[in-house]
C-alpha cells in the first residue's frame, strides 16, 4: 500500500541547497493518516527537526553537550482521539527528514505495512481506504472506548445524579437509546433513595414544593419535554419501571 502525504508547509526554496541535498520531500510539514496496531487512528505531520546528542570529543578530551548531528532529522506531531479528547501519539521519532524514514517509522505502529510514498497537494480517497483488517482493529478499539464512556457516565450519575439532566452534554448524547434508558433509571433510582418515592399521596398532602418533589418534577419533565435522545413513549415496559420509582410525576404523563 501508499502511504500518502499531505503538503501542508512550504517546497524546497531554491535557495535552501542543505534541504534538497538532505532530503527527498520536496517540503517542510507534510501531513498523513493511519491505523495504529491498537486500532487507534492515527493523523498528523511530519517535518524536520534538529538532531542533537551528547557526545565525547577525543580531540578536546571533554564532552560535548546537545551537540547539533543534523538539522534534518525526522519530528512529527501526531494525535489520536478517545472519548476523554485528543492527545499526542506517543512515540519518539527517529531517523531522517526522507522517504524511507517516514515509512520505517509508520510501518513501527501501523496496522497495515506500507511499501510506498507519494507526496500529494491533497489527501485522495485512497488514503483512507483501510484493508478490513485495519478496520476491524478499529471498530474493536471504537468499541471499547465507547464502553470506557457508558461506564463514565454511569459513574458520573452515581456521584451526582442530577447531571443526568445535562442532556446537552456530549457524553450523554453519544449514548444509544438502551444506554441510555440505564442511565435514567439509575438517576430515578438514585433520587428515589435520596428523597423516597413520591406517590400521588405524598404528592396530593400539600408537600409538592418540598426538595424531593421539585427534583421528581424536573427530571420527568427533562425526560417527556426536553431531552432528544429516545422517544420517551415507545418503550412501555420501560416506563412501567420508571413510575415505580416516581408515581406520581411520571404518572402525570402516561395516563
């Protein structure tokens, strides 16, 4: 396969004679895109950087410290996302600004073994065109950080079950609809421990503007008028477990 990069910087100048004696790629920051063994996807540049080393001099019997070896030695900046953010790729560069350095260094972490570099002004379709071995790495990592997130948010519930509420929250809105459904009843679960269940007797004895009572209001209306995640009258058993929980206020809108 071709590993393909991205101009992103400037040519070669004319004038940079030690560039073009140096090195092959014709420019200063070139951009690529890979899977990484961990199924991770992989992005970012690769550009020149100064080579620098500790070293002996027998001549001046002393040591020479950050002495400068090249000034084309091969940096990248790379990343790869999971559902905390983005962070840097961790892996330490090596080799020179040129061709076959750039493939040894990818081909060290990548899931498909490259053979071959073009150098391109824009990425084509083909640089994204994984084999299913690749790809399978990366639903497999895709899956398991997304089970990292439900366990997060299942935990953030617990901790403050309250911010189920926040619905504009990215996290929660990166649920599906049964992972959801979890995380509503574990809220209602929650506030029923905290405050009791609120029946339509409690309800009815003039304490609806007791703490209890607020939070039971507001949260079944979060869940029939404002959230946009599941449609809050489709799953009926599911609703059954919610008006255990909260009679009286969940009741008001199923009957």
């Amino acid at each position: 396969m071709t590993l393909y990069l991205e101009k992103r910087g400037c040519d070669f100048s004319k004038d940079d004679e030690a560039a073009r004696r140096e090195s092959d790629l014709g420019n200063y920051r070139l951009f690529l895109e890979f899977i990484d063994k961990d199924g991770r996807r992989v992005c970012g540049d690769v550009q020149r950087r100064t080579i620098r080393e500790d070293r002996w001099n027998e001549k001046k019997q002393t040591r020479e410290w950050n002495k400068v070896i090249s000034e084309y030695g091969l940096g990248i900046h790379w990343q790869y996302e999971n559902y905390k953010g983005c962070y840097g790729y961790p892996l330490d560069p090596f080799g020179r600004f040129r061709k076959a350095d750039v493939l040894r260094l990818v081909n060290s972490v990548s899931a498909v073994q490259y053979d071959a570099v073009e150098i391109v002004d824009t990425l084509p379709p083909a640089a994204h065109d994984y084999p299913e071995s690749a790809l399978a790495l990366e639903r497999i990592y895709l899956a398991n950080d997304h089970a990292e997130l439900f366990e997060s948010m299942k935990q953030k519930v617990r901790e403050n079950f309250i911010s189920w509420k926040n619905a504009h929250d990215f996290s929660f809105r990166s649920m599906d609809p049964d992972e959801y459904k979890q995380l509503t009843l574990l809220a209602f679960q929650l506030m029923a421990e905290q405050y009791g269940i609120i029946s339509t007797d409690i309800a009815s004895a003039g304490t609806r503007l007791k703490p209890g009572c607020l939070i039971a209001h507001h949260m079944t209306k979060h869940f029939f008028e404002e959230q946009s995640i599941v449609d809050p009258y489709a799953d009926e058993s599911f609703l059954k477990e919610l008006e255990i929980l909260s009679p009286y206020y969940v009741g008001r809108y199923i009957r």
